[in-house]
C-alpha cells in the first residue's frame, strides 16, 4: 500500500530556507530516504512524497530479463541497470526513482540522490496495485513531457508490456504499442530489438 506523505506549512519545518514547493519536497524526501526500511521507495508525484514497496521479489526475473535484454542495445555512454535512484524532473515538479532505468553514465554521477531526468535514454516500470496508477497515467505524461525517448510499462495485473515512444505530446508520448506476456514488442530508437516476454508470468 503506498503512503503519501504531504509538508506540512513551512513554519512547522524551517523558516529558513523556505522548505515550501518543489525544492521543499526534494530536502524532505531526502530525510525520509535515509530513513526508509529495505524494500521501500520514496517518489514525488503529483506535490506529494509517496513511499511505496519496490517489486515483490517473484518478479524479480522480469526485471533482471528485461535489463539484460537491454544491455547490449543502449546507446553509447550509457547504461542499463535496477539501482535504486531517483530521476528528478524539476520542470514537472517530480522525482521518480523507476524499476530500470537506462542513463547517461557520466552525466549520472553527481553528488546527490536526485540525478537529472536528462540522462535518461529508457525507464522501465512495472506496476503493482498501490502504483499502477501512477504507472499508468501521471508516469506516462511527465516521462513523455520530460523527453524520455522510451517508457517500457509493464503490468503485472493485467500480464500486458507496453512500450510508449515518440515523446513531448499533450499527452506524454505519442506512440504505444501493447502486448500480451509471452510476445515479442520492438523497444525503438535509440535501441531498435525485439523485447522477448516469453516466460514471464504475472
């Protein structure tokens, strides 16, 4: 179950700096982070700090099958991994730290838990009952506003992949293609191969 957590008026934090907005949030998360039990996650969606599970270890062949099914396509200088990071979206007022996630490897590296959404070349979601969602809906459209190339969605509950592409459209992308578990879907530019999904099971 997810649990959002709003601030609270700025006087009730620190008068100074104003901890109110955006940059607010990020300094809040950050405490809340170094503060999470294994096996939880903190995000900004929607001007709320919402701490969910990470994936139920069952699924974790999907994840590892889908990073590896990645890495021999990423583009040069990046690369594909499931750390835990947050990729922070500061025009859209988000932060979301995505199950895979495909980034620039050098402009990655800074001193912070918040790493530019910039570098980012793929994410890769896969939804659960407290975040399906915001899988779904609020990723789909900032992912896409934000310029990620490719958003890889996969739903558990209801066994499909979904591959959005062609971004920065009202709506986030304006490509998707969608499948059913067990079939082929082609991840495009800058990747261009066919994403196999035998063998995963919801």
């Amino acid at each position: 179950m997810a649990v959002m957590v709003e601030t609270p008026p700025p006087q009730t934090i620190s008068p100074t700096p104003n901890p109110y907005g955006f940059e607010g949030l990020c300094r809040v998360l950050e405490i809340i982070d170094q503060n999470l039990p294994d096996g939880f996650r903190s995000e900004i969606i929607r001007g709320r700090i919402v701490v969910s599970p990470w994936s139920k270890a069952k699924y974790r062949p999907i994840l590892i099958s889908l990073t590896r099914q990645l890495e021999p396509h990423v583009p040069e200088g990046h690369i594909a991994d499931r750390s835990p990071l947050l990729f922070r979206f500061q025009g859209h007022s988000r932060s979301y730290g995505p199950d895979v996630h495909v980034s620039d490897e050098e402009l990655s590296k800074v001193d912070s838990i918040h790493t530019p959404g910039e570098t980012l070349s793929l994410v890769g979601e896969l939804t659960s009952d407290s975040t399906a969602d915001f899988d779904r809906r609020d990723k789909v459209e900032i992912y896409g506003k934000a310029g990620v190339p490719v958003y890889v969605l996969v739903d558990i509950i209801n066994a499909t992949v979904t591959v959005y592409s062609n971004p920065v459209s009202e709506d986030g992308y304006r490509r998707h293609t969608q499948i059913k578990f067990g079939d082929k879907v082609r991840i495009p530019a800058p990747f261009d191969f066919e994403l196999d999904t035998e063998g995963w099971e919801a």
